[in-house]
C-alpha cells in the first residue's frame, strides 16, 4: 500500500509563489505517472498537472499552463508542483494522485490566494 502526504500549501497573495510536496511512503516505486488535481470551494475536482513515470513527460491544464511546473525526485520518492504567479482562482484543496480517480490520493493541502 501506497500512502501520499501533500505539504506546502499556505496563503500568499496574488502573484506570489508557493511549492507544493507531496511524499509516498510505504510500497513505493518508481513506475507511475503522478498527478496533482484541486478542488475549488463549491466546485468539481479538477486536473492541475501530470508528469510520466520517467519524468521526461509532463502535461498541464491550460489555466495553469507556464505559470506551474511538476517535478518528481524519486530517490526522495517525492514530487512537487512549483506554482508561480499565483492567482486567486487558484485558491483550494490541492491533492497528488497515483492511478487516477481509483487510485491513490492524499489528503490535500490549502492553497489560499488573496487578491
């Protein structure tokens, strides 16, 4: 069993920057795709960004798209989301996932935007 821990999230105002971690422990490995989704207070879930189990692939929602970069350090079993120029529709939940909606997901940390 795969567990998932996100870390990073934080409140900072528009245009500001934050990391998002998120660290897998327990029957971990290296041959996965891992994603990073959110949820907006009132609204769906929706995909924020994906990197390949090489790392060589990655792939962004448009509304995040060159604002947002995905990482993976898989000696620390560990990705990231690096969010730069932030803004407030970027507020919510944000949770990494391995094997889509069936799969494994954190428990997802607080992005909070101010305008």
């Amino acid at each position: 069993q795969v567990l998932l821990d996100e870390s990073g999230g934080g409140l900072v105002q528009a245009g500001g920057s934050l990391r998002l971690s998120c660290a897998a422990s327990g029957r971990t490995s290296s041959t996965y795709a891992m994603a990073w989704f959110r949820q907006a207070p009132g609204k769906e879930r929706e995909f924020v960004a994906v990197i390949s189990y090489s790392g060589g692939s990655t792939s962004y929602a448009d509304s995040v798209q060159g604002r947002f970069t995905v990482a993976r350090d898989d000696a620390k079993n560990t990705f990231y989301l690096q969010m730069n120029d932030l803004k407030p529709e970027d507020t919510g939940v944000y949770s990494c996932n391995i094997g889509g909606p069936f799969g494994i997901w954190g428990q997802g940390t607080q992005v909070t935007v101010s305008s």
